[in-house]
C-alpha cells in the first residue's frame, strides 16, 4: 500500500489495466465515452482490492483495526466507479453485459483473497483473462467490430500471462528452478503464437523470451524489474497498434 494506505503497491496490475484497455481505444476510434470508461474501470480495480483485502484481513487478521482500514477506500471507489460507470452504461447497455463476462474472474479473485493465497499463480492469470479483454470493450466503444479485437487482444494475453510466472521467478520464487523452467518453457512456446498472430509478434516476444531467460538470479531490485515490465508494456501497446 502506498503511504495514504489508498492505492496498492501492485505496480504491474496498472499496465495490465492500461495498455490493454489503451490499444483497444486508439484501435478503433478514441471518443469522449472512452474517459468515464476508464475511469470506471481503474475505480472499479481499486474497490475491488480493498473490498478484498477487508475480507481477507477479517479472516487472518488478530487486530480488528486491520480490516476497517479497507472499509472507506472501498465504498469511495466503488462510488466513483459507479459514478463513471453508470453514465456510459445507459447509453451502451451493452457493457453490462461486458461487466458480468467479467464477473467469475473476480470472484476467482475475491475466493483466492478469502483463503490468503493472492500470490498464487491460477489468481494472478485469472486476473489476466478481464484486463485483456477491455482491449475488445474499448473497441467495441469506438466502433470498432469485435473480431478485429480478437488478435490484439489474445497478444496481450499471451504477453501479461507470461509476466505471471516471469515476474515470480524475479521476486517470491526467484529461487524456484521449477518457476524459471515453467517461465522460459511457457515464453518459449509463445513466441509462435504471437507471430501467428502476427509477424511484428515475433520481435517484442522474442525480447520477452530472453528477459525470462536473462535476468532471474542477477538480484536485480523490484524497482528495475517493474521498469523492465513498464518497457515490455509499452512495446506491445507499440507493435499491437502497429499491427493492427
């Protein structure tokens, strides 16, 4: 948590949400709809984590203090993201339709914070599949038909999937053999995918294959690894809307 104790120090999480969601606005064609959107979408992540932390620490936790901290950061959020979100969704009904697709991951989510085990790895890919998909909601919002959607989309799949194992091969698993091998085995065999997808694929995940390969074990500090991540983020938002 950051000192305010509002905003989660998850620094991945906000590319995950962003570029996705970016590459499917300026695919098709960015409109004013797009801004509550956003903003009902990062809200939206915020409110859930804390309603998820408050469950979480009134199960663990020995200090009953420890949950209510989640309590008022939990209802402004989620009132903001209503705030946003309402607006849009009365004149494109069709995102609430959206917003229940959405609906099992999180409470994928929700049930992995209940039990303590947020850093599993089946909760971290589960918190994949909705932030990639945004790719198609923001498309769909500018005008955009879904199939031209699905390519982009299912590139940054396979890339924000991969940074799941690679980044725990970087911090809570740096000294895993199995995760590094699970990590550079799963890179490996994305690399054709993304270039069946399309050729430029093949540039930014074959960078993203020697990355996975390089750089566990070099005790690099999580403020190197998470400018690495913000690079690798921004090369697919690049070559996607280059592709695309």
């Amino acid at each position: 948590m950051s000192r305010s104790g509002w905003l989660p120090n998850q620094h991945g999480a906000w590319a995950m949400l962003a570029v996705p969601f970016a590459a499917g606005t300026f695919l098709g064609h960015p409109r004013w709809a797009h801004l509550p959107l956003l903003g009902a979408w990062l809200l939206g992540y915020l409110a859930a984590y804390h309603a998820q932390q408050w469950l979480r620490l009134n199960r663990i936790a020995r200090n009953p203090k420890a949950p209510r901290r989640h309590v008022r950061p939990a209802l402004c959020f989620a009132a903001g993201s209503a705030a946003c979100g309402i607006p849009v969704a009365v004149t494109h009904p069709w995102l609430l339709l959206a917003a229940a697709c959405a609906a099992p991951f999180i409470a994928v989510n929700t049930l992995y914070a209940y039990r303590n085990r947020e850093r599993s790895l089946l909760n971290g890919l589960a918190a994949v599949v909705p932030a990639c998909a945004m790719l198609l909601v923001a498309l769909r919002l500018g005008g955009g038909a879904w199939g031209t959607g699905v390519a982009p989309a299912l590139a940054c799949l396979l890339y924000f999937g991969g940074t799941v194992p690679y980044v725990k091969t970087m911090i809570r698993e740096r000294d895993s053999r199995a995760y590094y091998r699970s990590s550079v085995a799963y890179h490996a065999v994305a690399v054709a995918p993304a270039a069946c997808l399309s050729p430029w694929l093949a540039i930014p995940f074959a960078l993203y294959l020697l990355r996975a390969a390089a750089l566990p074990g070099r005790g690099l500090t999580v403020g190197v690894v998470g400018a690495v991540e913000v690079l690798g983020s921004l090369m697919l938002l690049g070559t996607v809307l280059a592709a695309f």
